[in-house]
C-alpha cells in the first residue's frame, strides 16, 4: 500500500466541487469588496489597502513581488474585520493562494515570525464565529497552515483545534461534515497529530458515526481517518480495543461502493501488518474471523475489480484469516467472541467437554473474560447477548468450584438476579438457570462434604468440615 504520509492529493479528496463549502466559495469569489471604503473609515491603513487592492487586479504578478507584503496584509484584515462578506472573501482568497502552490504555507510562518505574529491565532479565533463558512474556512487553511510547512501546530493550539473538528464531527446534521472530514483527512496524516487524536478520545467518536447511518462519502473518509492512524505500530496495536473490527466488518458486508470496501481491506491489512508483536496480529486475524469477514472476502474473490489493490489485498488477507483458522483452539475462538461483545449461539457455548476443559481460563488476566460477561449483562439491550452471558457465567460457576465466590465478589449474581424478571422470555430461561445453577452448586458441593465424611466415619476417621 501507497505510504499514508505520500498519497496523492486527489486521494483525500481535498477539493470536491460538490461541497458545501465550494459551492459557497465559488459564488463568494465573484463578489466585489469595497476596500477604499473601509479605508476612508480608517478601518484597514493605506498600505494594506494598496496591497490587497493590487491583489484583486493581478494576484499572481503582485504576489510574486511582493509576498510579505501580502502575507502581512491578510494577517493584518483577517484579525481586524468583522464583517462576515469581507471575511469570507479574504478566507477564500487565501485559501486560493495556499491551494495554488502549497509552498506558500512556510512563507506565511517566516513572515508571520518576522513580524513576531501568531499565524494560528486569527484562524482559531475565527472557530468561534457564527457563520458556518466563514468556521469551516478558516478550518480548512489551519489545516494547511499545519500539514504542508516545516512547522507544525503547538501542542496548546493542536489539542483545541483538533477537539473543534472530534465536536463538528459529532455535532447533529452538520452540512459541512465532509469538510470537517477533509481537515481531519489532513491532519492525522502527520504522526505526531495522530497520538494528540487519540488523546482527545477521537477514535472513539469516529467508531460512534460509523456505527450510525452516514452517506457513503463520509463513510470513506472517516475510514480513511482510520486507516491512516493504523500506519503507527502503535495505534494499530490498540486499535481493536475501539471495537473497529466489529463496525468495519458490518459496513464490509452491506457496502455497495468500491472505494468503501477498498479502505476497510487496507485497515484491515494495516491491522495485520503493522503491530509490532505478533500476537497482536493474530488477535485481530481471529478478530475478523469472529465477525465473518472471511465470508466476505470469499464473496469478494468472486467480482472483478479494477483496482488491483483491492484484489491484492482480498488475497492476502484470505490467506492468513485461513491460517488463523487452523491455529484457533476453541478457547481462542470463545474469548474472541467475548472481547468483540457480540456473543451469539456459537457451538462452543453449548460444548460440555469446552466448560469443563476451560471454565477456569475465565479467571486469567484477573478474571478479564468473566468481567466482560458481567458488563455485558449491565449495558447490553440485546437479548441474544443477555441470554448467552448470564448461559456463560451459569456454565462457569457449575464447572469451577470457588466460581460462585468470584461471581459474587465481582457483582455478578445481583445482576444475573435481575434479568429474571427481564422481558423477553429467553433472557429470564437463561437467568432463571443460571441462578439454578448458582444454588445447585451449593448442594452439590455439600453432598460431596457429606458423602466424604460418611465414608471416613466408616473408616473410623475424623469428619471433615467444610461451608457450603
């Protein structure tokens, strides 16, 4: 796959003419501002009245003559205007200059450090306004403002900016969410904003709108948020404990566009590839395999593709999906299921011989697995998973002597205890068991108490006690 931080700018996708926000911008470049006016009022000094004139006439000759000046100018009316016709303009008509030659992003920060002016300020201020173009505008050029210069955003500012585009993300029916998207395309492209993302709880928040309806186009980029994170080793590493997979594999299987499914098998190659410790890598195979993407790749072995990535990636994660398979004990398989919450009647919950060959593993990594059922059983309104949860924790206590005890210490029985009188009906069978379960236990233990001391009294031997 094409490095994250050298694709090709068509492949973000920076300028779609469908836009709001291009559309917007089209008619705003036709307007006329009255510049000698706000002269005349002593709102903007002659010089830079000269300048911005004279870069309305023949931009590109002016510019060349005399970029500081310009740089210095729209500094200048961009932090002193008010006037939303006049900011949208100059937003737009630097946003031009930026988008025509992208080296000009390092002359706005020499010039903007030899002045001893805060190039962020102005734009981060201007987050704060009430008209959505002159928002997203200004989002735009900080995003390029930090992503094609030698100097990237101070940390103070990255931290503001970045929960800016993680709340415009989240916020309802927002019409410029494809920009938003864009900046945020940018922006995790650079490593070091990628752990600041992760730091304001991003990943999280994209997880949370693909788990939602959004149009296909949005879909794409916020995939493609992800899919330039997983190229750290690190992030890739902790990735699933998003439940990525999971939300990846669901849109994979209803996905009707090209590029859609081709960005959800380059995570998932990432995913695979990128961590660092190989056991990583074989949680997120069986991960997958879990949420049936090896389906999927079979359904999409039989189309034909004109992207030759996607062909080339649909082979090699069949492969090691397929290698994973044969590794996978049957424990692997069960806490795979448990890690992704998406319990269902898979064979190996009803599988006697696998309880009493693993109940006790439920209490490895401090009971990681058994604790995950019981938050499952508080959050979960899914009644597949209610019922194979409180059918798990019943096996567990029935198969390991002190479960009854870990159960408790870890809140578990109250809550088996209060889906009895949950509505749907198998929910209150599987509790009503297990509860069964949880005070059979205790007869049976004690009838084994009983049958020892029966048969030492016999033997003439001291009686053993013990506590039911």
């Amino acid at each position: 796959m094409t490095s994250a931080l050298y694709l090709p700018e068509e492949n973000i996708d920076m300028i779609a003419a469908t836009s709001v926000l291009q559309q917007q911008a089209a008619d705003i470049r036709t307007r006329t501002i009255n510049w000698a006016s706000y002269m005349q009022s002593q709102m903007i000094s002659e010089e830079d009245y000269k300048a911005i004139s004279a870069l309305d006439k023949s931009r590109a000759s002016y510019l060349a003559e005399n970029s500081s000046q310009v740089v210095k100018t729209l500094l200048n009316l961009v932090s002193h205007l008010s006037k939303d016709s006049t900011i949208q303009y100059i937003l737009v008509l630097l946003d031009d200059l930026l988008q025509e030659d992208r080296s000009r992003v390092d002359l706005f920060h020499e010039t903007a450090g030899k002045l001893k002016q805060c190039i962020w300020g102005p734009f981060l201020n201007l987050l704060n306004r009430q008209d959505g173009f002159i928002v997203n505008m200004s989002s735009r050029i900080l995003a390029k403002f930090a992503c094609w210069g030698r100097e990237t955003m101070p940390k103070s500012d990255l931290n503001f900016y970045l929960q800016f585009l993680k709340d415009q993300l989240a916020s309802n029916n927002n019409e410029y969410i494809q920009s938003v998207a864009r900046c945020l395309q940018m922006m995790l492209r650079v490593d070091e904003y990628r752990f600041a993302f992760v730091g304001v709880d991003g990943i999280s928040t994209l997880i949370r709108i693909l788990s939602t309806r959004v149009n296909f186009q949005v879909q794409y980029q916020l995939i493609f948020c992800l899919w330039v994170l997983t190229f750290n080793p690190l992030l890739a590493a902790k990735m699933n404990k998003f439940s990525v997979i999971p939300i990846l594999a669901d849109i994979l299987s209803d996905c009707a566009k090209e590029k859609v499914t081709r960005i959800i098998l380059a995570v998932f190659r990432n995913l695979i590839e990128k961590p660092e410790d190989s056991s990583v890598a074989k949680d997120h195979c069986i991960a997958m395999v879990q949420c049936k993407v090896l389906k999927q790749l079979s359904i999409l072995e039989q189309r034909r593709f004109d992207d030759e990535d996607i062909t080339a990636d649909v082979e090699y994660l069949s492969e090691k999906l397929q290698n994973s398979v044969q590794d996978l004990s049957s424990f692997d398989e069960y806490a795979t299921e448990v890690r992704s919450g998406r319990l269902e009647w898979s064979p190996v919950h009803k599988s006697a011989k696998f309880w009493r060959e693993n109940a006790q593993r439920l209490n490895e990594k401090n009971y990681e697995l058994l604790r995950i059922l019981v938050h499952l059983l508080e959050t979960s309104k899914d009644a597949i998973i209610l019922s194979v949860a409180c059918f798990d924790i019943g096996e567990y206590v029935r198969h390991y002597p002190r479960g009854k005890h870990v159960l408790e210490q870890l809140g578990g029985k109250q809550i088996v205890m209060q889906h009895l009188g949950h509505e749907d009906p198998n929910v209150r069978y599987e509790a009503l068991l297990a509860v069964q379960k949880l005070m059979v236990h205790n007869w049976e233990y004690l009838g084994k108490q009983l049958e020892k001391e029966n048969e030492n009294q016999k033997q003439g031997a001291a009686p053993i006690t013990g506590k039911a």
